[in-house]
C-alpha cells in the first residue's frame, strides 16, 4: 500500500513543500493553515455578521438572482439564518477573498489558471442548533451533469474558516479517501432531514464510516475538498461559539459552461452584478426580481 502523505501544510510551505498537492489527490481533501491573518479575519467575521442579521431581517428564505439567503426554524433555537449564496456581488470584502493571489496559489496546480466559479457561500452553525449539512457529496448539485465535464480533476471546493472550528462548535466532517470510493448510487444523496448528520445512511449503503475525522482548523486556514469526497455532518453544541465557514468552490474553466469567470490566466475577474451568469438559477435572466421562494405573496418587505 501506497504511504499516506500528510494532509496538513502552512500556506507559507506550499511553494517548497509540494506535497500537498499530491495529497489532495490521494486523500480526497487537504488542510492549509495560515492562509489568511487575524485582521483579515476579524473583517470577514465583521460581514458575516451584517450578512446574519439581514438574513433575519427576511421572513423565510430570500432570492434576487445568484442571491440567496436560506432561513430556517430550528428546533431548539427558533429562526436561524442557515447560509447564503453570492454575497460577493455586494460585499467588497468577501468579493476580494475569492480573486486573492493566495487562493489563486492554491489552486493553480490542481486546475490551472484560467478559472470560473460555481459556489460563493456562506454557512453559519448557530450554537445550540441542530441543523446541519448532512454527509453528502458535492457532485450532487454539479446539474446539468453535462454542463460539468471532467469533474473528479476539474473541480475544486474550497472552505475558509472564519472561526476556530473544532468537533464542539460543529466542524464539518470528512471521510479520507472517499472519492476513491465508488459507491455511485449515493451521488445524488441528500437528507431530507436538516437536523441528520446521515452517517448511518452512507453505512446501511455499505461505506464504513469508522474514519471519519473532523475537519479541526484554525481561523484563517482552508480546506480544499473534490467532489466526491464524502462530507457534512458536525453540530453545534456549544452556548457562545460560532461557527463561520466562507466557501468558495471553483472550476477549470475549458470544463464548466456554468458559472463566473474568476482567474483568466491568472488574473482575477471582476464581478458584474448587472450581468450575471447561469450558475445554479435557471431562471437567472427571466426572473430577475427580489421574491421569497415558496411563497405566493412574492411582494412581502423585509422585516424593519
């Protein structure tokens, strides 16, 4: 058997330590610390914030475009604000986190330098909630499967810990090597229960789940992932500790027809709000108004 290469680096190693990029390939995932610095961070929990409490603002979950803000009603602790989608089109500050040269280091080796982006993403873990994100593989929501081509090598996630994330305050868990896996019948895998973890369905589908790891980072470190390596899970059951994770998921760009352009031969591509492109919203060119999905009043106002 093939020696297991660490699976944690310093971003100041990269350039001399190259293999991390090996195992990223290897173990499905890899850990990178140090990437981003305590102000930088104090400035993204700062708009994580702003972006929590607008969320609260709305009365169920929220969409303009690219836009959404996902609101639920936990059991223990009443409305919460779930995640977000594409606060970049607004927020200069996460917007810069996204097209930062360190993150173009990153993932330049693995998918080159010519790069559109699929997922821009907030999630928050409230303490004390029970929802989470269950086991899943992210090749479940790369649809139309044709508009993704070449996903195992093409494809990298990408998530940025805003907080210290540790098992109390709901870190999310990973399966080492899961990508290698097979079991294809669970690709489109998702819970219908927000508050499950869902490990018991990946094991009742023959996936033994006894290596699971959380995924332990300090603030300020990335976690790179495939999309078929199995994660989620991990609840938050602590009083006062948040748990901010800002996501950025991110395509070889001659392999995705979906999705907005972020590195053209390494240079970073600025958003147009006005010009938004087909990501996962079907519907982005004929239903560009703010509405409330799932509800007939599409005119309801934000809370004061």
């Amino acid at each position: 058997m093939t020696d297991l290469l660490p699976t944690r680096y310093r971003y100041a190693d990269l350039a001399t330590d190259r293999r991390w990029i090996d195992a990223y390939w290897q173990s499905g995932y890899v850990i990178i610390e140090a990437v981003f610095n305590a102000d930088e961070i104090s400035r993204m929990q700062l708009r994580f914030d702003r972006w929590y409490a607008e969320g609260m603002r709305h009365p169920s979950t929220f969409r303009h475009q690219n836009k959404i803000i996902w609101i639920e009603e936990d059991a223990q602790v009443g409305k919460i604000v779930r995640g977000m989608q594409w606060p970049s089109y607004e927020d200069d500050v996460l917007d810069a986190v996204r097209t930062d040269a360190r993150m173009l280091a990153i993932l330049e080796p693995l998918i080159g330098g010519d790069i559109k982006q699929i997922i821009n993403q907030l999630h928050w873990k409230t303490p004390g909630a029970r929802v989470t994100w269950g086991m899943h593989r992210d090749v479940r929501s790369r649809k139309p499967a044709e508009a993704f081509r070449e996903l195992a090598t093409s494809y990298v996630q990408t998530g940025l810990a805003v907080d210290r994330h540790w098992a109390g305050n709901g870190a999310m868990k990973i399966l080492p090597r899961s990508h290698r896996l097979g079991c294809d019948a669970m690709n489109d895998f998702a819970p219908k229960d927000p508050a499950a973890t869902a490990e018991k369905d990946w094991q009742d589908a023959g996936v033994d789940m006894s290596q699971l790891i959380d995924v332990v980072m300090p603030a300020g470190s990335v976690a790179l992932w495939t999309p078929f390596t199995i994660h989620g899970g991990g609840i938050n059951t602590t009083t006062d500790n948040a748990r901010r994770l800002y996501i950025n998921g991110y395509v070889k760009a001659s392999n995705c027809d979906r999705g907005e352009w972020t590195f053209r031969e390494g240079k970073p591509v600025a958003l147009d709000q006005a010009n938004q492109a087909l990501v996962q919203f079907d519907e982005i060119t004929t239903k560009t108004h703010a509405f409330y999905p799932g509800r007939d009043d599409h005119t309801a106002k934000v809370g004061d």
